[in-house]
C-alpha cells in the first residue's frame, strides 16, 4: 500500500473532491474542491476518474512525500514545484520517486491543487472524501506527520487538455440580483453595479469577506432561516458582503442582495485577501 505523508501542511491544505451535493435538506453544504475545474484537470493529468479526491492548498503551499512512487500533477494557482532539488513544471504529469520531498511553494492566487495517481484515499463520509470546515465532516485541516492512503494507480493514459488553465478574469464579478434585492435601498442597488472592493483576511472556505463601499439596507432586522446557495452575496448588518463559497452553511438570516454568476465562481475560488473585486450587475445569464 503506498502512503503519502506531510512534511509542511503550509496555510491550509485539505483532503477534498466535488464534495456531497444534494444534501442541503439535511444541513449539508456541497463543499468539495472550492475551484473545481482546477481539480477536474489535475485528476485528468494523472489518468484519475474526475471525482476523485485531490489535495487543495492555499496560499503557501504544502510539502509531501510517498512511501513508493507515484505520479502527481499540480494544477489551479501558479506556483513553484520541485521534486527534491529538481523543479518541475505544473498542468502536466510529474514523476516523484519513493522517498523523494514533493514541494508545492506559495501560489500566486489562493487555491492550488495536487492530484496522485490513484487518488487519495481518505474515509468516505456521506458520499464524499471532502473536508467540510463548517460542519467538520470529512475530518479536519492536514497537520505536519499526517499519513494519507493513496489508492490503487489507474494506469490509464495521461493526456492534458489545458483549456482551463487559459481562463482569464473578465472585468468584474458578474451578479444576478436577489432575491432578497427588495431589502435594500435604490442607491445601493445602483452602487452595487461597479462597487469596489478588497478580500478580507478573514476570508476562507466558508466565504469570501470583503471590505468596501457599504450596502445599505432600506429594512431593518434580519429574515427568518431560508436556504443559502454557492455564491449567495449575504449582507450582514454592517453592510460589508460576504460571497458564500463551498462550505457555506445552508440557511442564514441576513438579506442576499444577488448571486454570483456561475461562470465568475472561479475568480471568486481563486481570489486572495488584498485582492480587487469589483461587481457587475447582469440581468440573466
């Protein structure tokens, strides 16, 4: 059996695959891979069923090795990688021998990903690998000397298909307004459309926080539990949004004001505290 260990979990490195959808009705968010093209791509360069589980990084990287050899790939943020003291090259597949330090350095955006061929092979929980940090289902963050079972190697072909990793941000993060619009006063809505903002460090899986212009409510108080969805923009009492991302709970009593539209959900997986965010209001898709 070949196992993987944890020499530097870095920030935030997390065991995760697309998650458990479906489950809402029950108090289960989908969680899964926050960035899930990225995931889908990195498990196709090792010859992986696209579900299966990857490491997701964030920001600084993550350090491993495996008791046999295996071949990895590396896709989502840009980042250094080296095989001991050879540098390899991300988005396609890479030869890491028995014993040898597989290094993933800190990314240029937030979130990167490591695929093994045969996938890793965590608990199933509810249908899923994945670390749900809200709920703890899944288990929990990667520590340094944790050991992970890698599954049996596919020994399918490897093959790139990279259009992924041309995707370029538009102009802004596109928002389909509601449905809870109505809370909030004319000006802010027109705000709303060309509204600035910055990534708050306080952002993780759960949310994106950001910090800018406020959105002002024309209604006081809070609604009664209704359900949440991935890239619900939540607007709390002091009208600083939060974009709901993969471990979101699913209800919540504060007003959505829009949600992200589904193709503009990677910028938001892909956005780190400091960086730019700037809305743009769409009438339908």
């Amino acid at each position: 059996m070949n196992t993987m260990t944890v020499l530097d979990p870095g920030f935030l490195t997390t065991v995760q695959d697309l998650g458990r959808p479906g489950l809402a009705h029950l108090g289960v968010s989908g969680s899964g891979a926050v960035d899930p093209d990225a995931h889908r791509l990195a498990n196709r360069l090792v010859g992986n069923p696209e579900s299966a589980a990857t490491l997701e990084t964030t920001l600084l990287g993550v350090t491993v090795t495996f008791a046999h050899s295996v071949v990895v790939a590396v896709t989502g943020a840009r980042c250094e990688l080296w095989v001991g003291e050879r540098q390899a090259a991300m988005l396609r597949p890479v030869h890491v021998p028995s014993g040898s330090a597989l290094r993933l350095g800190p990314s240029a955006q937030a979130r990167s990903y490591l695929a093994v061929s045969g996938g890793i092979d965590a608990p199933v929980v509810m249908g899923s690998r994945s670390t749900d940090l809200l709920s703890g289902l899944g288990g929990r963050p990667l520590g340094c000397g944790d050991r992970l079972r890698i599954g049996l190697d596919p020994g399918e072909p490897r093959f790139a298909d990279t259009a992924i990793a041309q995707r370029n941000p538009g102009p802004g993060i596109r928002v389909l307004l509601g449905p809870r619009d109505d809370w909030f006063a004319d000006a802010t809505l027109e705000l709303l459309d060309g509204a600035k903002y910055l990534v708050s460090a306080a952002s993780n899986r759960i949310g994106l926080r950001l910090q800018g212009p406020e959105l002002v409510r024309r209604r006081p108080g809070e609604l009664a539990p209704e359900p949440m969805v991935l890239g619900a923009i939540q607007v709390p009492p002091d009208g600083q949004p939060v974009i709901f991302l993969n471990d979101h709970p699913t209800t919540g009593g504060y007003p959505v004001i829009g949600v992200v539209h589904p193709d503009d959900l990677f910028n938001c997986a892909q956005a780190k505290p400091g960086d730019p965010i700037e809305f743009r209001v769409v009438l339908g898709p």
